[in-house]
C-alpha cells in the first residue's frame, strides 16, 4: 500500500487537536459553571430573596459569553470528521452516525431551545418556568455530552459492531451495547464531574478576586460556599471515575497505561508513579537502563489497579510489543510483529473474498479481523504513542485533582474567615488557570495515549485521513488558529470587563 | 418494513431539516438588512434583537442536518465533507464567527468593535444562504468525485474511498450557472422571509415602511433567480439508474431528469407547486393588505414545502441524489450510500421525538413572542443579557 503523506496526517491531526483543545476551553466551564447557577436559582426560588436572583445572573451573564465560544468552536468538530477524516466517516459512520444524529435531535434543541428562554424570559416567564429553563439548558448541554462522548468512548473501545466485507465497514449491531458501554459511561461520569471541578473553582476564583478588591463581599461569600460544596462533591466524584478511567484504560488499552505510566518494563508488584522526571531519549528496546532521571512511587500500585492484586502482572511497552506474556485472558499474547501479519492477513482477505461471496476469504477475514488495523501499519514503533506527552499530562491531572480536592475541603473548614487571608485568595484566584490546565490534560491522556489509532485496533490514523492536499490542510489549520485566538482574546476581554463590573446593585 | 423504507423515510427526514433550515436563514437574510433598514442605533439594535432570538435555531437545524446526514447517509458525509473541503470549510468559518457576534456586539471591550460583529454578520448573511444554496446545487447537477471502496485494501494506493477529481476541492461549483442561480435565489428569498418576520414582529412604523418599499425589488430578483434555476432544474439532462437488459442497472445520462421524475411522482409534483403558491401568496400579502402580518406564516410553510419537494425526487423511486461528475459509476444513491438497516430503524425510533422537539420550539417561541417587540424592549434587553 502507497502510505500516505505523513505530513498530511500530522497537519489533519493537528487541526484536529488545535480546534478540539480550543473547544474543550469553552465546554467545561458550560457544564460546570452551568450547574452552578442553575442550584443558585433554585435557592433562589426556594427563599425569594432577590439576592440570589442577582447572583444568579450575574453567573448567568459570564455564562453566555463563554457558552457563545462553545458554540462557535463546536460546529467545526461535527464536521471534521468528514471534512479531514472521510475513509473514517465511511469506515465507522453506521455506528458514530447514529449518536451524532441523537445528539442534534435531543440534546442540542433543548439547550438551544431553552437557553433563549433563560437569557430573554426574566421578565416574560414564571420564576419557576424560568428556573425550569435553566435546567433545562444544562440539561441539554449535559446530554449533548453524554453522546458525543459515546462516540469517542466508540473509539477507544468498538463495542457492539461486526465489520461488513461487503459495504467495507463495521455496522452496528447493538444499540445499547453502543450507547451503553462501560468506558463510555465511565468516560461521561469522569467528563461530567471534573468539569463541575472547573465550573466551582472558576466561581471561588472570581469570589476571591471581589474578596482581595473588597468589593461584593456578600457575593463573594454567597458564592464561594455553594461552589464549595458542590465543587467538593465533584472532586470527590471526579477521583473515584478518574480511578474507574485508570481501571479501565487497563483492561482495553494497556499501550495507553503503559505509556501514562512511563512503564517500559512491566513486571508483577509494579509501583504507581507519583512524580517522576523521565530521561529524555530512551528506547523502547532497552529498557534495561533506568527510564526515570527521579520518581517517587506507590509500592504496587499499578498492578492493584490494573489486576486488583499487589502481585498482578503488567506489561510495559516492550512487553507489549514483543508479546510473549500471559494476558489475562490465560493466552500468550502475540507480538506486535505478529500483530501486524495477522492485520495484512484481515486486508488481503478482504480484498481477495470480493464482496464477501467467498466463504474461505470471509472466515479468514473474521479470524484476524481483531488486528485490522495493524495491517496498515509499517513498524512495530508505531504503536508506541509519545511517551513525555502522556506521563507528564496525566501528573498535570491526577496531582492538581489532589490539591482541587484540598483547596474546596479548606474553603469549607475555613468559612467566612478566608477574606482577612490574602496570600490565600491570591492562590485561589490562581487556581483558575490551573484547573483549564488540568481539564486539558486530561483530554491528552486520552488521545495522545491512544495514538496512531483513530479507533483502537481497527483504524489506525494514515488509514482514516481525507486526501487532501497538505497546503489545504494547512490553510485552515492557521485559519482556525488565528480566528479562535483572536476571538478567544475578544471573549477573554468581554470576561474580564464583565467580571470588573459586577453583580446588579441587590448584591453590591 | 422494508431496507428500501427506511431509506426513503429517512431521505425525507433529512429533506425536512434542510427545508427548515432554508426557512430559518430568514436570520441570515434579516442580518443583511440591518443596515438597509435600521437607519438609527435604536432600529439596528431592534432589528438584532428580533433576529438575536432565533439565531440559534437556525444553527441548531444546520448542525442537526449535518448529523442526520452523516447517520443516515455516511457516504455522502465522507464524500462531499472530505472533498468539497473548501466549500464546506467556508460554511463552517461564516458559521463560527455568526455564532460570537450576537453575544459580543454590544459588549463592552470587546476588542473588535461593534461594527466588526456586524459586518460578521452580514457577511454570515450574505454568504451563509449564497454558500448552502451553490452547494445543494451540486446534489443537482453533480459534483467531482471518485468512490472506490476497494482503494481500502489495494496495494500501491493511498487507502482512501472517496476522493475529489479537482484540486479546487469544491469549489468549482461555482462555474456551474445553475448552482449559482441556486445559491442566489436562496439568498434572495432568505430576504424575502426577513421583511416578512420584520413586519410580523417589530412594532416600528420607519422600519415596516422602508420593509415594505424594499420588497417588491427583492420578490422580483428572487423570482429571476428561482424561476431560471427551475427552468435549468426541469430540463437539465442528468444521471440516473437505468436497467440495460443482459448488462443489469447502469448509470446513464437522461434528458429532463427531474421533471421525469416529478411525472413519475405526482404527490411530489403536487406539493412543489403548493409550496411554490404559498410562498408567493406570502411574499404579495404584505403588498396587497399593508396591514397584515401573515405573509411569514405563508412563505415560511411554503418553504419547507418547496425545498423538500425539490430535494425527494432526488432521492426517491431509486433516483440519483448526488451525481458524480468525474466517474458517473461513482454517483450516489439512497442504497449505495447509505447505513447499514439495524442502525436506520435505530434512528427511526430515536426520530419519533422529532414531534415532541418541535412541540416545545413552538411553545418556547409563543412564550416569548406573545407580543411584537417594541423598540422599548432594546434598553432593557441590554442590561438583561
Ligand atoms: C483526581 C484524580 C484523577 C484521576 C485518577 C484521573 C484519571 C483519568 C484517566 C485515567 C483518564 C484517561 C481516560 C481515558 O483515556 O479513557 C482521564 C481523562 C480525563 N480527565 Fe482525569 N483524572 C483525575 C482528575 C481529573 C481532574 C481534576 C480533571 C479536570 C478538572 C480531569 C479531567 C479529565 C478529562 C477532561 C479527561 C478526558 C476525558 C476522558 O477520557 O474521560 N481529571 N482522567
């Protein structure tokens, strides 16, 4: 097979990676921030007291500015897929159509519906038709969560689907294996919580900064306890499904694991690594000097989390590649070399049973069609994702959903006192940026780990990418960069400006 | 129920949402009047307001019709997307800054200035129906693809199904008149829809007049454009599946394409010319009874009628919907291209919500827009939001 331009797949990903980071600025500060005013309008509605009703809008104010970004940068994605991914549209369309299509159809005529009602209705509706509409609005955008995130869950774990030989693509076979699968419920729970992380600490971040002015301080107070609370109800919750993430990455894409953890040598008893410094430049090949510079590690840990015992196997990339242990399954697992002859085997059958009339052919297509993928693939290396990129992403993550955890545990012990303690709410203010970067993270654990898969085993990506010129690509790559940083820098100001000004006088 | 069904149903579901998309850009026509009709700050600022409110819909349906497509059709969806790129991606970027702008015009430092959003908007306006039509056109008249889903498994290619013939990715659409003609009628009406909405929802006696005056000049260019598209649509010679005896179904060129097809499917023949007569009884209420506010009611239903009327027999009785310039044998229909039946009945169940959606659209608007809006609402709406 002629490859591809490879610059043509590393200019399509980037694109791809430039807009979806900059759409995952604007969406947990949506849900997050979005659940947020929605409890303060219900405290609202509960108590009457027109308070709440200004610190309801207020929020509700910084949340349509960000929430017209969201919109702006997520129409691109629903379309990038055809647009620079097209042999993957076709190649799994019958299933990652159907939720997209849902999507639409339930989540974003809610939200879009709705979200009119909340910013025009104040005057127009009942308090508690509008409080509904508020709901209503998170609701729709939590939805349309929910299955954008099945899609991608599709991708890292293909469930409920048998490849067709003769359409050339794999075809839902289950509905509910697809909406309902594990990693997706997982991957939605994990999205879902840390993103409420993000909305709390942006909302104490911004009652910090009013404390440290002295200005609004009843606001401020108002505000930092009820997105204390909820946010340490979300780290919480964020812990236990980023836990769930780890288990599961474990099970269905242990390269990921292996290179979250810098583990190039697996082994039984192996420790989770805290913190660590890893040595630039090492080969996969040779593990046998030291990948880390320093680390500091969890006797064990990783084999509890990956098999439930101190003393479970896990294998590191080297192992992965080379194949030869025993999986958990009780077979040997094969090599990637192996791997590779099994996928070319999936592809020259496919093409030789000529539209699936050739009985033999189709058995030798079903057998290997588990390493499809690999077929595609030229060497062994390329099944080793960067390394640096998802280790130190995934500390980013895991270390800061630690000190998220600390932080809103002492805003609560602390209470009203928090406003005499400047160096304090200096740090809180700071935090802003740091949960945005945690959120990131986490995004580049989950996608950088799993590269060069498109869909894990099946699709890697110089078999998923439109054919396009490279100058095409990118045109719009720098296209995409400029306007969304610009637009971003506008929404940056108009936040800014806003956030100057204040809640309405009931609050002042 | 019938593979071939669920197909057609869903060919008419995604015909409906493009039909509605077409009568929602009456935002995308609105936003290029706000200058011709809002001489003061007070009348632009009413003008966005009216149309600021149901921006969103109309993005919503868009989107929402990308989605349909590509679940119901993914063949298309990697086609066109992947090939059309520069068509598309131009759709995509006049989307994305229409969505900040109603948000940011009137904000304070909002680093561009107000007028920057404004021109985003017409320029939105402007290209945003003249784009979609010039592309839809292309479902028409064909466009430049190649389709091989063996090029998957074949050694010595790329391993990519679809690919463009031109290195204009799309955009060559435009030398064909007939696209053009397409994109320029879209436009044309959009603004159309846009004076009737105005009329129907703004309590301001400057802006009805000046509505009133612009619109005989607008019906008119619409009816060149949408007459000559019609005219080219009804005879253009086109491809369609015809059985060869011995050598089983072929692609062939046919003289008259469509209007053999609108004879072989009267109800759709029926339903084309009913839409088109409700447009135009919507588009002359204003002219005849300068009281009424109507016409949108009219011209809007007549719209989706029209649109979908002209998008089925694309579709339907095993017609071509999107012909392949390049390699005819490429072209695509409603079985070559799309999803697998499970998935489309999947969907079809999923689509019988679409009633309980438009239920609550409709009384989401009736319980905002119980009254016109009146120019005092532009004040307090900007202190509101
Ligand atoms: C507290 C401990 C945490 C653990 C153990 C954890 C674990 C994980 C794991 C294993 C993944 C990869 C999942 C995959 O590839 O399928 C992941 C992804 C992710 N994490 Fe975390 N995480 C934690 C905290 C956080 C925090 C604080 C945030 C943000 C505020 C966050 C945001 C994300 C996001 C956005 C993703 C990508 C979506 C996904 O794959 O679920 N995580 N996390």
């Amino acid at each position: 097979m002629e490859p591809i331009d490879t610059s043509l797949i590393d200019w399509s990903r980037a694109q791809f990676a430039l807009t979806a980071m900059y759409h995952w600025i604007f969406v947990p500060l949506t849900l997050g921030l979005g659940l947020i005013m929605c409890i303060m309008e219900a405290i609202y509605v509960r108590t009457g007291k027109e308070f709440w009703k200004a610190t309801t809008r207020f929020w509700m104010k910084l949340f349509g500015i960000n929430f017209a970004m969201g919109v702006a940068t997520g129409i691109i994605l629903e379309f990038e897929f055809g647009t620079n991914w097209s042999n993957y549209s076709w190649f799994v369309g019958d299933i990652f159509g159907a939720p997209l299509a849902v999507e639409g159809i339930v989540a974003f005529f809610l939200e879009a519906t709705f979200i009119a009602l909340m910013f025009f209705g104040w005057d127009k509706l009942g308090k508690k038709t509008h409080l509904l509409s508020t709901w209503m609005t998170v609701l729709g955008a939590t939805f349309s969560a929910w299955w954008i995130l099945v899609a991608n869950s599709w991708m890292q774990y293909p469930v409920g689907m048998e490849f067709n030989p003769e359409t050339v693509r794999s075809e839902m076979v289950s509905f509910a294996a697809v909406a309902l699968s594990p990693v997706a419920i997982t991957k939605f729970l994990h999205t879902v919580t840390s993103s409420w992380v993000l909305g709390a600490v942006f909302v104490v971040g911004v009652s910090a900064w009013y404390m440290l002015r002295g200005r609004h301080t009843d606001f401020a107070h108002a505000s930092i306890r009820v997105a204390s609370l909820f946010g340490l109800i979300a780290a919480l919750l964020t812990a236990a499904t980023g836990h769930q993430s780890g288990v599961d990455i474990a099970r269905h894409q242990p390269m990921k694991l292996a290179a979250a953890e810098g583990l190039y040598e697996g082994g039984t008893h192996v420790g989770l690594v805290g913190v660590g410094l890893l040595k630039p430049g090492v080969n996969w090949a040779h593990p046998e000097e030291d990948p880390f510079l320093f680390k500091i590690e969890i006797p064990c840990g990783l084999s509890m989390l990956a098999t439930n015992t101190p003393d479970g196997y896990v294998p590191g990339i080297k192992n992965l590649l080379e194949g030869g242990y025993v999986g958990e399954d009780g077979l040997k697992a094969p090599s990637a070399e192996q791997k590779m002859a099994f996928g070319r085997k999936a592809i020259d059958a496919l093409r030789d049973c000529k539209r699936g009339t050739d009985g033999e052919q189709t058995e030798i297509l079903r057998e290997n069609f588990p390493y499809f993928g690999y077929g595609y693939l030229k060497t062994p290396e390329e099944l080793v994702p960067p390394v640096a990129a998802t280790f130190y992403s995934f500390r980013v993550m895991v270390i800061l959903g630690g000190y998220f955890l600390a932080l809103f545990a002492g805003l609560l012990l602390v209470g009203k006192r928090i406003a005499a303690w400047k160096p304090a709410l200096l740090m809180i203010l700071l935090s802003i940026p740091l949960a945005y970067a945690a959120s990131e993270a986490g995004w580049i654990v989950a996608e950088v780990g799993r590269q060069p898969w498109a869909i894990q085993d099946l699709l890697p990506n110089c078999a998923a990418v439109s054919k396009l010129s490279v100058c095409s690509v990118q045109t719009t790559f720098w296209i995409f960069a400029v306007l969304f940083t610009v637009l971003l820098v506008a929404e940056l100001c108009i936040m800014l400006r806003a956030i100057a000004a204040g809640p309405e006088k009931e609050c002042a | 129920m019938t593979y071939t069904f669920f197909q057609e149903y869903w060919w008419l579901i995604v015909s409906l949402l493009a039909g509605l998309f077409v009568m929602l850009m009456f935002v995308q026509g609105g936003q290029t009047l706000v200058y011709a009709l809002g001489h003061t700050e007070q009348q632009r600022r009413l003008l966005l307001l009216a149309t600021g409110r149901k921006w969103e819909l109309t993005f919503t349906t868009l989107v929402t019709f990308g989605g349909a497509f590509f679940a119901s059709f993914p063949l298309f969806y990697s086609t066109s997307f992947g090939g059309a790129y520069w068509v598309w991606m131009l759709i995509l970027l006049c989307f994305v800054i229409q969505a900040v702008s109603y948000e940011f015009q009137l904000k304070q430092s909002n680093l561009l200035g107000t007028t920057t959003y404004r021109v985003f908007l017409m320029v939105n306006g402007l290209l945003g129906p003249l784009l979609v039509g010039t592309a839809v056109g292309t479902l028409f008249f064909g466009a430049e693809f190649i389709i091989d889903k063996q090029a998957i498994v074949l050694p010595g290619e790329p391993p990519v199904i679809s690919r463009w013939a031109t290195p204009w990715h799309g955009l060559e659409a435009v030398l064909d008149v007939r696209n053009v003609l397409l994109g320029l009628a879209v436009l044309m009406l959009s603004r159309c829809l846009a004076h009737l909405y105005f009329l129907n929802r703004i309590e301001d006696d400057e802006i009805r007049a000046r509505s009133r005056s612009m619109l005989p000049w607008e019906i008119g260019l619409f009816l060149v454009f949408f007459l000559s598209f019609a005219w080219f649509w009804l005879t253009s010679a086109g491809l369609a599946v015809v059985s060869v005896p011995e050598a089983g179904a072929g692609v062939q060129e046919v003289p008259c394409r469509y209007l053999h097809a609108l004879l072989d499917m009267p109800a759709v023949l029926v339903a084309l010319l009913a839409g088109v007569v409700l447009v135009l009884v919507g588009l002359l209420t204003p002219l005849i009874k300068p009281a009424s506010r109507c016409g949108i009611w009219s011209a809007g239903l007549g719209t989706v009628i029209t649109v979908v009327a002209l998008l089925l027999p694309a579709g339907w009785n095993g017609g071509i919907y999107y012909p392949s310039l390049a390699n005819p044998a490429s072209s695509l229909t409603l079985a070559n291209s799309c999803s697998s039946p499970y998935t489309l009945q999947v969907m079809s169940a999923v689509s019988l919500l679409i009633p309980f959606v438009l239920a609550y659209i409709v009384w989401a608007w009736h319980a905002l827009e119980k009254s016109p809006i009146q120019p005092s609402e532009v004040s307090s709406e900007n202190t509101t939001h």
